[in-house]
C-alpha cells in the first residue's frame, strides 16, 4: 500500500465531489465496526449488464459529450477498447466497500465520473468501465490497522475478475486502453502489473494505460515504460496537477507526463496548446484554460481563470490547496480526447505493417 500520506491528500479532495460540508465530521464516514464484522455484498457477476456502469451496446452515461462542444459519441465505429476503473464515489460509514445494488450511488457514479471522464474516450474506442465494490473513503486514513487494506483488496478482487470477464466475453483480440483515475488507477496499476507487463501477448495488445491522478513511478514495471511522445503505444502515461510554482510531496517522484505536449521534459507548455476543458459542469469548453510545466513529478499549471475546475479548499489543511486532483481530467478534456484517438491510430498503423 501506498504511504498514508498519499493517500489522505488524494482522497480528501473528493470530498469535494459532494460538498464541503463532509469537511468536518470525517468521524462519521469512518465504518462503525471492523472490516471482518461486516458480511461484503454480493460478488458481482459480470455477465449481467447490470454490473457495467458503461458498455458499449447500450445507452449510458460513458455516451455522452459536453453541450455545445460538438462532439460526438464514436463508439461504433471504434477500433479498441477501453477498460476504465472509475474513482471514489463512496463515502458511507456502513460498511468498508459498496453495495453494487445501492441504485443512488450508481446514480452518483454514473453522473459524475462516467460522465465526466470516461466520456473522454468514447471518439477512440468501445469503453467497458465495471461497477465494483469500490473501498469507502475512509480506507485510505486507516492507519492504526487491516481494515482500509482488506477493504482495498476487495475492490480489486471486483476489478480483476471484470478484466477477466473482458478478455474472455468482449475483447476478441481488439487493441485495449487501460484507464483510471484516483482509486482507479490505483487498481489500474495493479491490473497492468498482473496482467499485462509479462504477458507478451496481452502486451501486444495494449495501446496504452492512461494512469491519472496517483502516484505511479517511472519505474513501476519490469518491461512497460512511460510513454515519450504522443504517438508511442505499449506504455503509460500519467499526471497530477498542481498549481504553479508550488512542490508537493504526497505526488512527487511520479510519472509526470505533459498533456500538452505528451513528453516528460521540463519545458512550458503555453495554454494555447490546450484545446479545450470542460468544467464538473459538463456544460461547456474552455479553449487555452490552462498551460503546463512538468516539475519533478507534478504537473505545474497556472489556476484556470474559469470556474468549474476546484483545487482544495478544505480548512486546517492549507498544504492540499495546491493541488488540482479532481479537475485532472477535466483540464485537458480535448488533448487527452484527441491523444487516445491518435494513439489507436498509430496502434493501428503498426499492427498493418508487414
């Protein structure tokens, strides 16, 4: 498990995502009872729809773009695929992991994250985003025992057995993305550690893992590598983004990929190579709202003058105000949109050669 630290400053920026007036009772979200005391919900079986918060023979939330943005939902004409593990969307004190059969937090989930991120993709390829027993927010501030770790390894077990479930019902052999963000990539990492660094065949197959929004190393795998430019496959990239100016030590020393330029050099990156964000909104796109500087792990940017894209603001911790966790997606919507689509057609352009 990752340090505590980390994960105390990822996780308390989404509170964000349902109010700031979680701020002060985080001893209320805390599970009353030990993680062995609760029985865990259901497993999920994966041949039920029901348990894809986003497929690609139906109508969901991952099918949507931004008003007004002209975009357009691509999905059936995609050449690849895309296995996306959303992020935390449970905070309850009920148990240590989500109930799938809890309608209103697939709501949430769906609304949120699916929406607002995994919509990213649907120009490039099919995209299969599970539902699972996501770890409640409070495992990453258990400190003092199992509880948040056993809870964690649930949510992966879920995670794990969809990919399987993909690769032996979906897939047929199509090019894959990997994508997450947040706790997502955090079992997204893992998935690419289990199955695919030392798979050859599997590896072949991957065009890359967008790994956003976590602390993933340069050297996190034996054979894959972060990715260089915007067009190589067979790698990963990633980003946290931080406020100009500013070091921030629960992200840095990670992979820090520019999403401006797709390159892990130091140089600024001016806005106007930002094609375009899209608010928590969802409503609109902002052209050139946000430049970009890679700096020793992070991703420097300069505050967006719109709004719709928070930092922390959550009182007593003024050292997580720098960080613009939750907007990671949002701030480069287009060029992130853009660089999938390019990279499955490079994908596809090798894999023609003879």
């Amino acid at each position: 498990m990752r340090s505590a630290a980390l994960f105390r400053a990822v996780y308390l920026s989404l509170l964000l995502l349902i109010g700031n007036s979680l701020v002060s009772c985080l001893t209320v979200i805390k599970p009353g009872k030990q993680f062995t005391a609760y029985r865990p919900a259901t497993i999920p079986d994966y041949a039920q729809p029901d348990n894809w918060a986003a497929l690609p023979t139906r109508r969901d939330s991952a099918d949507l773009v931004p008003l007004g943005s002209g975009l357009r939902d691509e999905q059936k004409t995609a050449l690849a695929d895309v296995f996306y593990v959303h992020p935390t969307t449970f905070y309850k004190r009920e148990s240590w992991n989500a109930d799938l059969a809890d309608e209103r937090l697939n709501r949430f989930t769906d609304n949120s994250t699916i929406r607002k991120q995994a919509t990213v993709f649907n120009a490039a390829a099919h995209i299969y985003a599970p539902r699972y027993r996501q770890a409640t927010l409070y495992s990453f501030f258990d400190e003092k025992s199992t509880n948040g770790k056993e809870a964690l390894e649930l949510a992966y077990s879920d995670v794990k057995a969809a990919f399987q479930y993909y690769l032996a019902h979906y897939n047929q052999g199509r090019p894959i993305i990997i994508a997450g963000h947040s706790q997502g990539t955090f079992h997204a990492t893992r998935l690419l550690h289990e199955f695919i660094d030392n798979n050859p065949k599997l590896r072949k197959q991957l065009v890359v893992a967008y790994l956003i929004g976590f602390k993933v190393k340069t050297d996190e795998y034996q054979t894959l590598r972060p990715c260089e430019d915007s067009t190589q496959t067979g790698c990963y990239v990633g980003w946290n983004s931080v406020a100009w100016g500013n070091e921030y030590p629960p992200f840095a020393g990670g992979v820090a990929t520019n999403p401006l330029t797709w390159t892990r050099d130091t140089a600024a990156a001016p806005s106007h190579l930002n094609k375009g964000g899209v608010p928590l909104s969802f409503n609109r796109i902002d052209t050139a709202v946000v430049d970009a500087k890679v700096h020793n792990g992070l991703v420097w940017m300069h505050a967006p003058q719109p709004t719709g894209y928070p930092r922390f603001l959550l009182p007593g911790r003024p050292e997580l105000r720098h960080s613009f966790h939750i907007a990671d997606y949002a701030l480069f919507y287009l060029n992130l949109r853009r660089n999938a689509v390019t990279r499955v057609q490079a994908y596809t352009a090798q894999s023609q050669r003879p």
